[in-house]
C-alpha cells in the first residue's frame, strides 16, 4: 500500500488576483520556495513530493503521521501569505491512493472556498508496506537534445516524452508519473514486473522516439525506493539495460 | 525584438550522480531554490523568468545589460553548489531569439563539457522593443477539476491542454509557451492578431476539450507586458470574453 | 539533561576568500539561507535551532537520533556550496553539554581542517528530560526604542542587554542565551527557580536600564519548552508580571 | 554622503502572538528567509543589507532609486506573510544618515500601527559620493576561539569584540557596525583616517582583549566598497599588517 498526501494552497486562485494580480514572477518564486521547502520538510520524514501543478502537490508518505503533517502545515503557515490544507490516502494502486487522498481533502470543501483553512483530511494511513518507485531518463538527452536542438525544442522533446508516459501510466498501469527536472521522469507504481517496464520503454519510443531506460527500486521507506531506482539507472547506465531491477 | 536568455546549469548530469546519486528530493528542492531565488534576481530586473526543464530555463530579459547577467552568474556560483552559464539572443520571432541564445551558450561548450564554467555568450541585446505576453487559463478551472477530478486526473487535463497549446504555438506561431502552476500558461509571442488567439483557444476545445481564455499585453518592460496580460484576463473574467487585449 | 548539537561549517574560512574574496552579501545570504533551512530541519524534529555566530551554530535537540542528524548533514551537502560537521553533547548544564558537544567536534579535527567534511560526533544523546526554556523581551520595546530612538539606537540599546545577560547567565547560571530578533533573547536554562529570574531581571536593569520580563516553559519536547515559554511571556504582558512560570 | 535605508517589518510584534504565539523557530526561519532574499534583491543592485534587529535592517543603497525600493516592498508582500515600510536617508556621517531614515519611517507611523503598512518615505537620495566600508575580523580566530574554546565562550569573545566596537565607533566616530558572521564586522564610516583605524584596533585590544585587524575600501558602489574592504583585510593576512587601506 502507498500512502499519499494531496497538499493543496488554500483559496489560492483569488489571492493570486487580490486587490489586483500580482507579477506572475512574484507568484512562481512563492510557488517554488513553497516547493523547495516542502521538499525539505517532507524529505526530512523520508518521504517523497512532486510539484504536480504547484497548486496542488502530491506526495508519497507512506510512515508519516497526521501530527508530522499538521507540524508542516503550521509551519507553512507562519511563514507564508498562504495556507495548505491535506487530505490523505493509502492503497495497492497509487491512482486509487490519490483518489482517496483527493476524497478526503474534497470532504473539507472547495480548492475555493474562502472558510477552508489548514483542515488536514485522513482517510486511512499506511506505513509498512513496500512502495516501488521507477526513475526514468531520456538515452543520451544531452547529445541529442541539450547540446544539439534550441532550449525550447528539446523541452518539447522531453515534454512529450514525459505527456505519453504519464498518460500510458495512469491508464494502464495505474501509477503516477512526475517530470522532475531535466529528462528525468519518477513513477509510483503498483509493482510492476519488469516486462512491463521494457513494453512500457518501447511504447515510448513507438510513439514518440525518445528512447528511455529506467531503474527500478523498493522499499518501505520512500525515499529509500527512490534513491534505489537511481541506483537502478545508473546500472543502467554502466551495463546499457534497458530496465534494471536494483535489488 | 524580444530579448531571450538561456540559463543553464553547468555540468549538472554529472553532478548529481558524483560521487554517489543524490536522493531526488534534495535534487529538487536544489532546483526549486534557484528556480525561486532567479526569478527574484531576474525579477528585480523586471524580467520573466520560466523553469523550463529546471536544469535549462528560460527568461525575457529585455533591456538587461551583460553586467546584470554576470552578477547574478556570480552570486549563484557564491551560494549554490553549482555554476551556471547563460547564452542570449534577441529576435523578431521568439523562436528565433531561442535559437541565438541556445547558439550562444553552444559556442561556450556542451552542457556537460567539465570545462565549461559561468560562461556569459552574447549573441546580441535588445532594449527598446515592445514585447506581447499572452496569459492563459481554463475556465471555471476549480469547478471542473480541482474540484471534481481526482488530483492526478486534474493535472492531466491541465497538462494536455499545455501540451497542445505549447506545440501549436510553437509550430504555427514561433511562440514559446510555459507552464507557470495551476491552470495558468504564460506565452512569448512575436505580437499575434487577437483573431489568432481565438482561434488558437478553438483550436485547444477542439483537440483536448479544455476550454481557455487568455489576456493579451505589451510593452517594453518584461514584467509590465506580464502585468498587462493577467490585467487582460481579468477582464474576461468580469465580461466573458475569451480574448482581450488590455490596452 | 539537555541535549546540544553544535553545527559548524567546514573549513568555510578559506571558502569564503578562494579563489577570491567573495562579496559580503552574498555570504549573507548563504549563511542565512543555511539558517532558514536548517530551524526548518531541525524545527521538523521539534528542536530548537540558533544562529550564533552563523558559521557556528547551536541546537537544543533532545530525542533527536543519529540518523535524524546525519540525514541533515546529507541534505546540505547536497543543496549548498558547503558541508556541515556536528557534534552532539548532553549534561544537566547546557554550559555542560556545550562543552561535550565542541569537544566531540574537536576530536574531528580543526574548523580549517580542509580533510575534515561531514563529520558527526556524538559524545551522549539524551531523549526524556525535561529541558527549561526562558523567553525574555524588553518591556515597550517599540514605544521606547522603535518609535523613540534612531535605528541603530535602538539596536545598541537591545545590544546592550543582550550582551549583558548573555554573559551573566553564562557565569552566574550555566545558561546560554541567544538573541532571536526584534527585541527576543532565549535561555536554555538548568531549570532555575523564579526567584532566580527576577534577580536576573533586576540585575540587567541596574546594569544597562533595559527592563526586561521573562516567560519561562518547561518540556520534554524542545520546542514544546519554547513554545510555553512564549506563553508565558505573553501572560506577563497581560498580568504586569516580570516573571510568569507557564505550568 | 551615505545614503542609508532602514527596513521595518509592519506590525510585526502583534503578527507573531496573533492569534497564539508562533513558534519561535518558524519565526526565526521566516525572518532568516527575509533576511536573506532582501541580501539577494539589494545586492543586485549593488547595495549592502545587514541584519541588526532583524524585523529592522539597515541598507546602505547609494544609487538606488525609489522605484528600486518599491519594487523590493511588492515581491516582498507577495510573498511574505508580512509587509516592509521603508525609510531612506542621506548624510556625510552614516549616524546622521540612520537618523535621517529613521524620521522619515517614523513620519509614516508607529512599527505597531496596525494602519501603516508598506510606506516608502524618501528623505534625501544621494547617488554620486564615494563610501568608505571597514570589514574587521580577529588575529587567529579559529586557533584561538573556534578550535579552543567551547562554541559558547567562542561567541562571546567575538560578541564582546563586536559590542565594544560598535559602539566605540558610534560615539566616537559616527559609524555604523554590524556583525556578518564568524568573526566579521563591517563598519560604514564617514571617511575615516588610518590612523583612526590603528587607534580602534588598540582600543579594542585593551578593552576585552581581543586583536583585530582591518580592510578599508571605498567607491561609489556600495559593493564595491565592500568588496575592497574585503581585499584589504586579505591584504592583511599577507603582510601582517593591521591595518590596509585597499586602493
């Protein structure tokens, strides 16, 4: 079972235009010390966090309690214009923990609702189970992106890359996919064997050339599994896999 | 003429995995600093600025000077544990001006070139042109998704509707789209008819089912054309309108 | 028994001059930067976190692990130009437990060792004690000095009773008090008597003129202590008391 | 003639107790993050920021305009969940400069005036005067504090260097000096004579026993000045000198 957590910016949408909008530089800074900073306070729990829109970050926080996460709620709250509110959910399939985690926050109102404050929503914890994690990255992307297409076509490249995985993810194999930077993708998956992962490899590069390798880890400890994954791909990267599997 | 600077992190493929990976929550929480604290430096040169890929981003730098650049390529080197290089280009066509600026930092070396370090490439400034800024989101956003859809699902559509709109205006248009968090899409563009823009918000219903509106908004000053944008879409939020032109 | 972890950065001396004098500010800005993450690091485990000498900082960590620090010290390595050591001492006097702690980090080798990096050393850690806590401010800081005197007037004057009471509550009490801005300094106390603090009080107004007033909690949880003790203050304030004991 | 700007946190005092006390950590961690995005945000344009109190900075901004300053107070209130007014004077003596700055803030209201909020009151600008910055640290001072005493008797040694010498340097010569971390005080000074320097570093001697040495600098440029400071001071190292003036 993985546990995630739905952080969402409390009545967000209005502040960003109240009195008047506010420079869209001003509103990605916050947006990204807000990101950064969670990073490090769920990251101090092992877990891990994905900006997913900013607005609304998803995290995999399997061991976590409810007083970890209202400790980082009050925290947010002393130093920022803006509140988080949380809901949070645990199963097998990630796409089901989200939509439990997505339930409960539903549960304390709207993303917009002017009274919703700080409400931390559990709908069920989890803690010792294995998690998987698989960590992504394009063959080669600095060859034949970074030094050889424009800043803005190799973020195309990648981008689409990374839109067909999540998507093909998501539908087929209920997991959750997140860009982190670079052409680095990170999955949270159900599982999965690893045929399923060089099928996977090759759907992408039928679909939309970019040819990727990833590394596969488990571990109770989220953090644990995702570090074991880019282990993963560096063996990858020494024995030219596809898929590797770090045990 | 639009003013474009590449940023972009110097050696940092290598990096992150030397001497070990680096577990990715810290990896991100890195990228989400400088993303933060560069959109306030570039910000206080009243710039855009947009992650990008983290590792490559992307500004509107009109009017600023080699010498700016180069103290904030110093002040990153004295607080991060990485460098950065730029390459800036300017141009009509904002696919142009990416494509100077990326030229730019090429002759400088490849990204993961152990040599190249804080190089600053100039292809060539640019300060007294009008720039247009087209500012972006999905109607009734909240209601649709955020409320209704579970968080990955809602992230979805926002992603696709990015997804398209980014290659459309790209390819027809040699316009650069970001996503900037939430339901929002900021766009570079080389001054574009109105008519253009609703025809591109049909052309996002028509393909994905997203239904945008977008402000539209000029000047010589980054931010200021930013600003005028958000004021646009403001306005049809109060008239209904799916495009307006804030003058 | 008070647990104290002492922080300091490697060999940073020569770092800030090599290869050339960095700018000031600059280093400011890191070393605050490095101060904002680290109470939030150490604030996620209920730990108390002070700047001292910025280079040099100290922590009250009780119930803090081995792994809970050296967890820290990764995520630094990993997000700064520079790495952190720590040692970690425990003693029923915090002027005690400072001492264990400097020594512990001794034995590692010199601040300007360029070998010594990442060192953690633990002479004895400490989980379920009750720690003191006391909170002092200056009575009508804003009204005497703020709004009375120039700024830098005012700084001297709250200057003046810092210094006055750090150093008296270091030799006469064993106590290490920290400045935490605006008009704040905060004890870690061996759990001293009332009596205690209104002599204390009086004898920084004989000596300086400041007239402070105290709030004093105690805990198991360090910042459960800082937390009454602001408590405490906070009925001074209401009561006209000089010294609140918040049980 | 200097011109000094003094940062002032609004309302701050009643925003930390309201509606309960914060926790002093994350008000620490909040104030670190101002502290250090304003050293970001002022030092690109050149200036010096020091922290003294701080929810009351001080600046030294030669060259910056009002709408420099007002565009630092914006993204400051978009981001934070506090607001900064801001107060700017000019003078020969930095004394008189930070009186000058302080009256102006002053006219606009009490710190604790729940109505003023964001105010930017202008005394006098001055763009075209050289400034002399004297950066200060102690003989040795890893071998004789850092490596030898415990990092409590370390602070106070440098903390009673610090507190005799700003305050020596205010009555007696007009200066401004603040701490900056490690063992480093910078002082703003009217254009003192170096044999006013040689005279201090004895005074300081005699008076608590501790040896300093000093890099003076001056330029129109705030940075500039700073940075040369720090070049005397190198300069120091190497020859042995106490005092050098960086030309």
């Amino acid at each position: 079972m993985v546990q995630l957590t739905l952080i969402q910016i409390d009545n967000y949408g209005p502040w960003t235009v109240d009195p008047k909008p506010r420079p869209e530089t001003d509103i990605q800074s916050l947006q990204a010390s807000l990101y950064a900073d969670l990073c490090g306070l769920f990251g101090g729990h092992l877990s891990l966090l994905f900006y997913s829109r900013f607005d609304n970050m998803l995290a995999v926080t399997n061991g976590m309690t409810e007083s970890d996460h209202s400790l980082i709620q009050e925290s947010i709250s002393n130093r920022y214009p803006v509140t988080v509110s949380m809901g949070i959910g645990s199963s097998d399939k990630p796409s089901t923990a989200v939509q439990k985690a997505t339930n409960a926050l539903h549960s304390a109102g709207s993303a917009q609702d002017s009274t919703r404050k700080e409400e931390l929503v559990i709908n069920n914890l989890e803690s010792n189970s294995e998690i998987q994690v698989a960590h992504f990255d394009a063959n080669d992307a600095t060859n034949l992106f970074t030094d050889e297409l424009d800043a803005f076509e190799a973020m195309i490249r990648i981008e689409s890359a990374y839109y067909e995985l999540m998507q093909y993810l998501w539908t087929q194999h209920d997991s959750l996919s997140f860009f982190v930077g670079g052409d680095n993708i990170i999955s949270v998956t159900p599982g999965l064997d690893m045929g399923v992962y060089s099928q996977v490899v090759e759907h992408i590069l039928n679909e939309v050339g970019v040819e990727l390798k990833v590394g596969v880890g488990s571990s109770q400890i989220p953090r644990d599994a995702g570090v074991r994954a880019k282990l993963g791909l560096e063996r990858c990267r020494e024995t030219g896999d596809t898929v590797v599997n770090y045990d």
